[in-house]
C-alpha cells in the first residue's frame, strides 16, 4: 500500500489560556501569560508557590456530575478537549466505519491527584475505605478507554507515556496508523494534571520549577538570560487526524497537512539533555525525511523551549546543527511561556497551536524575552506575534528519559 496523506480536522484544547480553540488563540497572540498563584491546595511549605491552572471549566456540555466523579481530573481535561476536537470535526460516526476509527492518547503522569487521595485514605482509615474506583481512575490509559467507549470505537487504542515527549509520539503513531492503513480515523492528543502536592513537591525539589513566586506572569521565559526553570501546567488537548480522501468526502475543513514524524532517545541521562543535542537532531532530522523535507523547506518551529537553562540552550545548538546557516531564518516560538509545561500534555497543546498558525499565517511570540542569553541567540519571536506564511513546520518535544519526538506539518495545498 502507498502512503497516504493525513490532515488535521478537528482540535479542542482545555488550557490555563483558554477551554476553547477562539479564546487559545486569542491568548497567544495577544501574548496572554496563564501562569498565576497556585489555587489548588495550599502552597505556604513549598518554594513554588506559581503554575498554569486550569479555572473555571464547564464539563457540563461533555458529562453528567456522576460521570465526573468517577474520572481522575487527567481523564476529565481529556474527554472534554476530544470532545470539543469532534464536533470540531464535525464527523458523524453513525456514518463512519467505527473499526477505523482509533484513539491514541497520552500523559505524562497519570491520575496523580486520585493516587495522592487514596494514599491519604489508606495511611489515616485503613484499606478498607480506598475507593473501588481508584484503579480506573488513576491509570494512565483510562483517558484512550474512556473516548473510545464513549463512542463506540473500535480501531487501534492505546496511551503512550514518555514524559514531555508523550502526546508528541502519540501523534506521530497516529500519523502513521492513518498513512499505512490500520486507521482512517484518528482523536489523539494528551492530558495532565499534575499541580497537585506530590507533583509539585517532586519537581521542585529537583530544582526544575521556577521559583519566581512573586512575579507568575512573568515566571515562564524560554530562551531568555534570567530563566530559572519551567512553571507547572495542566490541561489537555487533542486533535482529530483523518486520512485526506475520507476527510474530502464528507466535506471537512483542514487546518494543516501531517506530514512527518520523528523520534530517538539521547542515551545519556534521565533528567539531562545531551548537551551536544544529538538526539533531538536525530528526531528532527528523522522527521524530515519522514516528510520528505528538506531542512529549508521549514520555516517555522514551534519549540520544545521549556524555560529551564539546559534544555533551551541544548535546543537552540540542535536547533543550529540540523538546520545550519538557515536556523537564523526561522521564526521559533515557546507556546510554554503562556501555559506553562502540560508535561505529557504539551506537545499536544503545541501542535494546536502549529496547526492554527499554518491556517490562519500567524506565529505567536515568545513572551517575556528581556534580556538576551548568547547561548540562545536565535529568532524566538519575542512578545509580538508575527504574520507568517507557514509552507513547512516543525514541533519538537523532548522528556526526562532521553525522549525526543519530532512532528512536520505544513499548509494544505490541496
């Protein structure tokens, strides 16, 4: 069989920026930061005191109380973003082949908020009082499961977890599902809901959080000298992929063409980057080929740029390998300076993003670039979004594990 082509036709994102793809966007390139004091649970004994919460979400239109109090927030932020992603869509699966239609999903993390209670349940009352419920609520793959049922879907199902890079190879699977046949239908994205106590206490006792408590907004600054570490984010965001002839019959709008997906592994550290950027060049150079691109081909990168010191400058150096004397033509740009770091969730909520500046010939900015760092002396778009025409983009992630993933996509010609 050749390949065929796949497009995107459906998005939906839950964000601290925004629980709609109208309000998302209008956040980012207005350059609007969701990063706040944490709301959650009380902070007065951690050093991180900030993250990018989700506020006010309505799951009313998606689910019954019942239903909510039966799911882990990281499955809830899931089912609604799939949710809003299909009647995005507008697809009718009572007119769809359901055994084609699959549902690949990711986290990072899992259900952590429901372990952490039913930990406290157990350590104060006893086993007896644990929730018979607390298995399909914390497990990573309830969110896949729990989509799929919903609509009676019967076509390839699963989660990835592999850190930052979760949702981004849960993308790529989904490309290649559509291209090779298995599907012709894919709802994939991720979910996270990780600003809970053990979530924030883990990570920042690694001193990877940002500590600037006293100015949130301002906390999440990717590639800039004064960076200090990323700001927790939760949400979640999934997409609808559909092979391009059946996306054509039924009169779908496309936002962008999948083209590419890449990954490797650094074999170097569990938390570390290789400094040398090898693996994240592998993933991006792997991507392209998958795409059939050449480095200039590209004129866009949505980047992993967490706001950490390490990986933004290991970034920026992978960045100047693969694409050589044309890395000083690309607009780049950090989604994470406005909602933080979703963790397994991010490289879905990044994507959207992509697709929406592919259709609408928009990059959104980099926000809070101050003050320059030489080791990150690229375009980053900084604080004003910029028109563009996009022919070509790339999406990278990279997690703790040495994971890299790296998806192409590009303008709809046709």
């Amino acid at each position: 069989m050749s390949r065929r082509r796949v497009v995107i036709t459906g998005m939906g994102v839950v964000s601290a920026i925004g629980h709609d793809l109208e309000t998302f966007w209008d956040a980012l390139v207005t350059g609007k930061s969701g990063v706040g004091l944490i709301t959650q649970f009380d902070t007065s004994q951690s050093p991180v005191k900030i993250g990018a919460e989700v506020r006010n979400l309505d799951v009313s239109p998606f689910m019954e109380p019942h239903e909510q109090r039966k799911l882990d927030p990281n499955c809830v932020f899931a089912v609604a973003a799939a949710e809003m992603a299909i009647k995005d869509s507008e697809i009718d699966f009572e007119k769809t082949d359901r055994d084609n239609v699959g549902v690949i999903a990711a986290s990072g993390i899992g259900g952590i908020q429901e372990l952490e209670a039913q930990h406290t349940k157990l350590m104060e009352r006893g086993p007896s009082r644990v929730s018979p419920l607390t298995i399909p609520k914390l497990m990573m793959n309830a969110m896949a499961g729990h989509i799929s049922i919903r609509h009676g879907l019967r076509g390839p199902n699963f989660t990835t977890a592999s850190a930052c890079a979760s949702s981004t190879h849960a993308m790529g699977l989904s490309l290649h599902t559509i291209a090779f046949g298995q599907a012709d239908v894919m709802i994939t994205g991720g979910t996270e809901a990780s600003i809970t106590p053990l979530g924030m206490a883990g990570f920042a006792n690694m001193r990877a959080l940002s500590t600037r408590n006293d100015d949130p907004t301002r906390a999440s600054r990717p590639f800039d000298k004064r960076r200090d570490g990323f700001v927790m984010g939760e949400g979640a965001a999934f997409l609808v992929m559909e092979e391009l002839e059946h996306a054509r019959k039924r009169g779908a709008r496309i936002y962008a063409e999948m083209l590419g997906y890449g990954c490797s592994g650094d074999g170097h550290h569990i938390t570390a980057p290789d400094p040398s950027g090898g693996g994240a060049c592998l993933s991006m150079h792997r991507a392209l080929k998958d795409a059939g691109c050449a480095p200039d081909d590209v004129n866009y990168v949505n980047a992993h740029g967490t706001s950490t010191p390490l990986n933004d400058a290991t970034e920026t150096c992978a960045l100047k390998t693969v694409f050589q004397g044309h890395a000083r033509k690309l607009a780049i740009s950090s989604t994470k300076s406005m909602v933080g770091h979703l963790l397994g969730a991010s490289g879905a909520l990044e994507l959207v993003a992509t697709s929406l500046s592919v259709a609408k010939g928009v990059v959104h900015s980099t926000i809070n670039q101050e003050e320059s760092d030489p080791d990150c002396d690229l375009d980053y778009v900084p604080n004003q979004a910029r028109d563009l025409r996009i022919e070509r983009a790339i999406s990278n992630s990279f997690g703790f594990g040495g994971h890299n993933a790296t998806l192409v996509l590009g303008r709809h010609a046709g």
